[in-house]
C-alpha cells in the first residue's frame, strides 16, 4: 500500500493573488496525491522519480485570501494526513 514518506510541507504562496499555494510531499511509490482543503480548495499531482524517491507538488488553488483552512492529504482514495490519531486541524 502507497503511504506518506514525509510531508506535507507548505512550499509556495502565491501572496498576489492569496488563492493558490503549492504543497510538496514524498510518497512510498508512484501515485496520485490529493490536497482538500476545508473551505473547497483542493488540488492533485501525480509524483514524480528522482534517485528511487517520488515526490509530489500539489497546487491548490481556490483559497481564500486571509484566512487559515484545515486540511487533508489523500493518497488514493485513502487519507494519510492528518493521521487518525492526532489532535491537529
């Protein structure tokens, strides 16, 4: 089964326009991860390979300027984060 590797990691904020930021993380194996913010944002990539690793970068776009949102990270259909168990957002 696909998992997490590390991440998510918040890597870019469009600070014009406030609605779109770009979101990395490193999966187990090639694979499609998904961003869903509580406010409708979402975005998708699949990853990508450098040494054996694979990477994602995720743009989520449709945020709304000023604001913070929960979110979740979805591998699959299945979430990996946040992990069940946790008291974060």
């Amino acid at each position: 089964m696909t998992g997490l590797r590390l991440g998510p990691l918040l890597r870019y904020v469009d600070w014009e326009s406030g609605s779109t930021a770009t979101v990395w993380a490193e999966a187990s194996r090639p694979c499609t991860v998904e961003v869903r913010c509580a406010d409708g944002a979402s975005g998708a990539s699949p990853t990508f390979a450098v040494a054996g690793h694979h990477y994602a970068l995720v743009v989520v776009e449709g945020l709304t300027p000023g604001t913070t949102t929960a979110y979740e990270v979805l591998i699959g259909d299945r979430r990996v984060w946040p992990p069940e168990d946790t008291l974060l957002p």
